[in-house]
C-alpha cells in the first residue's frame, strides 16, 4: 500500500515534465519499429517496485509460453526517470509497442500521437470505469487496478465524541463532518484531530482535494468541451470550498503543514480522523484491530467524491504489430492475472470477476469497501490533454489557500493561467 501512495506523489513531478515537454513535441511521429522482428517490448515504470514487476513478469512469461508467434519483452525504470524516458524515446521515434501510463496523463499521451486507441477482444464493460483511460471518445489505456481515497477513525474516538459513524447510505453532510470536528476537539486528546495530509505535495494535491471541491460542486475544468475553468474553478462553489477548506485551518482542526508520514502520525495517536486511501487499511488495520472504521468522505453538497485512475497500459502509434500488442493487453485482463497484480500491490482488482479472487477485495472481505467507494464516488481527473498544466496550476491554488491567502483571487488566477494555456495549445484539438 505504501507503494501506492509513493507511486501518486511521484506523479507530478512526472505530470509536470510532461506537460511542458508533450506541448513542445507537438503531435509528431513516434514510430519505431518496435514489433516487427516478432519481439514486442513492455515498458513499465516498475523497476523500484519488486513485488509488481514479479507480478508483470510472471504474465509476460505466461502469455509467451501461450503462442509461438511473438514474445515480450519487458524493460523495467525507475519511476521517477520513466515518463522523461518515454518523451525521450517518442522526440527520438524509438518508443516500444507497449508502455504504462499514469492515467491523468493518457490524454495528453493520446494528443501527442504516443498511443493508439485500443482494440480488444477483452470486454472493457468489467471493468471499474476509473480503470479505462480515456480521450476525445476513445479508449487508449486499461488498467488492471486502482485506489480509493476514504476516512480512517478509531471507533472508539467516535463514541467518546459522541459521533454518528457515517455509511455509504448516509454520509456525513457537510454540516455534521463540521461538527464531529468541532465534538472532537474539545476531547482536546489531539492538538488538531483531522489529518488531510496536507504536507502533501505534487499529484496529491489534485487528486486528494479536487474531490472535495466537486463535493461543493465546482470542478477543476468545464467538461462539456474542456476549454475553460472560468465559472467552474472560480465559481461561487468553488469559492465556498476554498474558503471551507482554509477554514480547517483557521478553525483548528487541521495543520496547515501535517507530517511527513500521516498514517504514522494518525496511528501514533495525533490524529483522530486520517484522510489518505485504501493503500493505508492494512497497516492501519493491523494496528488498530476492531477499533478501525473506515468512513466514506462527506458529502459537502454534491455527494462524496473520490480521485479515480491509476497506472494502466497502453499501446503506441510506431508498434509494428499492433494486434499482437492488443492480444496480450487482453491477456493480461484475464481474472487470475488481474488479481495477481493486485494482490502484489494491495490494490482494487478492476472486475468483480478478479476480486471474487482476492480474499481481501471479495465480497465480504476486509478491503472490499473501497472497491465500492471507487465504483460510487470517483471522479476522472479532467479527461483533457491540458491535465498536466491544470494539476501544476491547481497545486499552487491549494498551497496558496492554506497559506491564507485570498480564496477567489488565487482561484481566478488559476482559472486564468488554464484559460491561457489551453488556447496557446489551439484547445488542444486532435
């Protein structure tokens, strides 16, 4: 699970690279070459990452043992040197036939003419919606996995406040999490009894707290034709959360800066209700025992919101043999393989076929709950190629607010630089 989270706050040091190197490179060629001698190579962002790479590699060596006509190839990076290697490889016309994306950036990928819509004998309709990357209304990404965000609690904490446990059917409204904190601080047990990690940084920042401003029901972009924030990021909505958010801090409920490591600190006793997702349940669990209680967000108005997308594959344009590159993305989306990997990560296997194969995600299992809070709650981060520029902007926004600055002038300068952005790449348009 710890890899999980350390794979989301890589991410924008990445998504930030990518954004201003994709926009340079424009839509060129990528071809290679790559496929064509009967050997289609896999690159994965895994190298760091033992336990996932074994889980790779045992279904490469499957489906090679499967057919005679081709074999795989996999090429493991570190991750925090593997999506500059892809732009490297796409200015240079050496990218290999398959790749994994981080799935904000599968627009941009698409844009960029680095990926090719899929084409599968493998039923996409199985799948957890946040586990299909999407563009411009084609599918270019699948993943054999996810997360959620969610709430973690002592119950115990709870009853001494004299706290509701929220449920899926009934979540905290925006007004009952506002009093919980304020029941909860004046335990006085904790010197701020909520942790949203706010010590955060990079993808953490879009994908932890854009949720909560879709939950105000703002939005971090349009989405009817994705080329503006205006109104939307800077909305009345928008406003309220931001001013909410900041008031966390003001109130005294939240660190404007939390530690380094929340879920240490939440299960060190500092916190009472930890903001963080599913990658944290199991060592939160064996500390905590029967006492943990995981919490869907709160509902601030427009229902419980949580990021969705994770790491997933794709195919790119230069692949010499396309369809054999589609063969084995199908392959890997046979339930026995999909649960292997997900078990090797501690994440959401992406069907329900795959998680009747994981004790911890099948029905009734300890885990299986954040498979519903993705399934009901979770929102795509903006399917538009502009997603690497808007998590940039966004980042500073949240930064700024905490830091108490004003709400509606960092939003409409955020909401500006996007508006800019977007024209200055012609709408980024196919």
């Amino acid at each position: 699970m710890k890899t999980a989270l350390r794979r989301l706050l890589a991410a924008s040091v990445a998504a930030a690279a990518i954004g201003g190197s994709l926009a340079a490179c424009g839509q060129g060629k990528t071809g290679s070459g790559d496929g064509g001698n009967g050997t289609l190579t896999l690159w994965t962002h895994n190298a760091g990452n033992a336990a996932e790479l074994a889980a790779d590699q045992s279904i490469v060596d499957a489906f090679n043992k499967s057919q005679s006509k081709v074999q795989i190839k996999v090429q493991a990076f570190p991750q925090d040197s593997y999506n500059n290697s892809v732009v490297a490889a796409a200015a240079a016309h050496k990218l290999p036939c398959l790749v994994d994306i981080d799935e904000p950036n599968v627009p941009n990928w698409g844009w960029s003419k680095y990926l090719q819509p899929l084409s599968l004998s493998a039923d996409l309709s199985k799948n957890l919606p946040s586990t299909v990357g999407k563009w411009n209304g084609q599918t270019y990404s699948v993943g054999l996995y996810d997360v959620s965000l969610a709430m973690l609690a002592r119950a115990s904490d709870l009853k001494a406040a004299g706290i509701r446990v929220p449920t899926m059917d009934k979540p905290w409204t925006k007004d009952e999490f506002d009093a919980a904190l304020a029941s909860l601080k004046k335990l006085g047990k904790w010197d701020y009894p909520l942790d949203l990690g706010t010590g955060g940084t990079g993808e953490w920042l879009p994908y932890g707290y854009s949720p909560f401003l879709q939950s105000f029901g703002g939005d971090l972009i349009n989405r009817t034709d994705y080329q503006s924030a205006d109104g939307i990021l800077n909305g009345d909505k928008a406003v309220a959360w931001a001013q909410w958010f900041r008031g966390l801090v003001t109130d005294g409920y939240m660190a404007q800066k939390s530690g380094q490591d929340p879920t240490k600190d939440f299960l060190n006793g500092k916190s009472a209700i930890l903001y963080t997702g599913s990658w944290a349940a199991d060592q939160a669990r064996k500390a905590l025992g029967n006492d943990l209680v995981v919490l869907p967000p709160p509902d601030l108005g427009a229902g419980p919101k949580v990021g969705g997308g994770s790491w997933q594959w794709g195919v790119t344009t230069g692949c010499q043999n396309s369809q054999a590159a589609m063969d084995f993305l199908s392959f890997m989306l046979k339930p026995e393989n999909i649960a292997k990997v997900a078990q090797a990560t501690g994440t959401i296997p992406a069907t329900e076929e795959a998680s009747a194969l994981d004790p911890a995600y099948a029905a009734g299992g300890p885990d299986s709950i954040f498979r519903q809070f993705s399934k009901s709650y979770a929102v795509m981060r903006p399917e538009t190629p502009a997603y690497p520029y808007i998590a940039t902007e966004f980042g500073k926004t949240v930064q700024d607010i905490l830091s108490g600055g004003d709400a509606k002038s960092a939003l409409d300068k955020a909401t500006k630089d996007i508006g800019e952005n977007i024209k200055s790449n012609n709408g980024y348009k196919s």
